[in-house]
C-alpha cells in the first residue's frame, strides 16, 4: 500500500456521503416542489413563486438533518448486512 493510500479513502468515503446527502437533500426540495404545485394550485402561481416559498432558511435546515439522518442509516445497513 502506497503512503496516499489511507488518505485517498477518506476522500472518496467523504465525497460519497456528501453525495447521498445531496440526493436525499434535492428529493425533499423536489417533493416540497410537486408539493406546492399540487396542494397550491392557483391562479398567479408561478416557479418563482414556488422556488421564493420552498428555498427557506428553515427548510434547508431541515433537509440536510434530513439529509445526515438518511446516510447515517443506510451506513448502518451498509455495514450491518
């Protein structure tokens, strides 16, 4: 084993739980989306509309604990099975 080794696996092991953060995290938006689409359906309602009432402090708070939680437990599975 070569002395980069060790640090080329954390890198990759970082980069792969950012990226199923990321998708957990654009799958909350993209329902928070057809969401509003669905249960707001009035007139004037536009995409900026839509984008101005998901994109929220307060929501993106919550996608990425949403985000943390969903990989910590499917590395749990990934490790238990």
């Amino acid at each position: 084993m070569t002395p980069g080794q060790p640090n080329r696996r954390r890198g990759i092991s970082v980069l792969r739980a950012v990226i199923e953060i990321a998708f957990i995290v654009f799958l909350f938006y993209s329902n928070l989306l057809m969401g509003e689409f669905t249960v707001a359906n009035g007139r004037g309602k536009t995409w900026g509309y839509a984008f101005n009432d998901i994109f929220t402090s307060t929501n993106f708070f919550i996608a990425m604990i949403s985000g943390l939680i969903g990989y910590l437990v499917f590395e749990y599975l990934r490790r238990k099975f």
